[in-house]
C-alpha cells in the first residue's frame, strides 16, 4: 500500500481487513506508514472504528482484532497483587509460564476512579516487548500511583491454569487476594 495515501473509509476498511487477518499485534506506526498517513490518524481511524463497535483492542505492541469468539473460549479471573515497579516484570513472567493472558491492569484512583490499561501479554518474548516499551518512553506502571496495589484480568483456556497462576503468585508474594 506504500506509495499512495488511501483515503477516510477506503483506509478504515484496509485497516480492519489488515487487523482481521493478522493475528499478531500491528502497530500504529506500521499501519501509519503503510496507508501514507500520520500514526495520529490511524488512531482516530481505530477510535471511529471501536465507536462502530468492532473489537480492537490497543496492546502495547499495537493493534488487535479480538473477536468475541476468541475471548468466549477463555475463562476470565481478576487477582489483587501488590509488589515494587522493579517486580513487575518478574510478576508478568510469572503468569505469563503457567499458560496465562495477562489482558489488563486496573487501579482505583483517588481523583480519577478506576482506570485500566491493556497489557495482553501471553509470552515471554511479549512481556520482554512490554517492559522495553515501558523504559523507552519513559512510562510509568498505573500500580506506582497506587504504592504498587493493582489488580490484573487474567485469561486462560481452563480453571486449572488460573489456579495454578493464581497459586504461584501467593507463593511469589504478589497476590492480596482474588476476586472471582
């Protein structure tokens, strides 16, 4: 698509194609180069997209196409945990090695409430990708405007993957308690 600007809905609808048919996160840089736009535009083009209802999901590797039909397979837990910003790779690492998705984060603010934020990380390597985004822009973890107390939405193909995690982050020190 290089070489020529694709234009309004024409580019809306090459980006959900691109999205629907690659199953790994696309950024909005590459999506920005490809169509001949600014990555600014991509992200109103995602944005218009969600209003229309179409479920992408912004990771911090890039954009995902996440069908209901995908997440309707897993089983979904949230766990309170509660560690230093220097453990947090340590504690996605650890989720992540017993076959779960970390899909999320979530902290209850004191002035702006509850807010969540996307990790979807499944891997090692995706956790490596995070945690090097993390320290390239600078960005701090939601957990350190909460002295390191957050919750995390985790996925997995069974209950007794969540167990296991869930069990493994106890014996860490991670975990304060579940939430079914």
């Amino acid at each position: 698509m290089t070489g020529k600007k694709i234009l309004g809905d024409e580019r809306r609808q090459w980006i959900l194609d691109k999205l629907m048919t690659k199953p790994a996160p696309i950024t909005g840089g590459e999506l920005a180069k490809q169509t001949n736009v600014s990555r600014q535009v991509i992200v109103s083009d995602i944005t218009l997209l969600k209003a229309k209802g179409e479920p992408i999901i912004a990771t911090s590797q890039g954009y995902l196409y996440m069908p209901a039909s995908n997440q309707e397979t897993m089983i979904e837990r949230t766990v309170a945990c509660h560690h230093p910003p220097e453990r947090s790779q340590e504690e996605l690492n650890l989720l992540v090695d017993h076959g779960v998705t970390v899909k999320d984060v979530k902290i209850e603010h004191g002035v702006y409430g509850d807010l969540t934020a996307s990790i979807m990380v499944s891997n090692r390597k995706e956790v490596e990708q995070f945690m090097k985004r993390i320290e390239e822009t600078g960005a701090s973890f939601l957990s350190e405007l909460t002295d390191g107390v957050h919750l995390h939405t985790l996925m997995a193909p069974t209950e007794q993957a969540l167990e296991t995690a869930e069990k493994a982050l106890q014996d860490a020190g991670f975990l304060i308690q579940t939430h079914s």
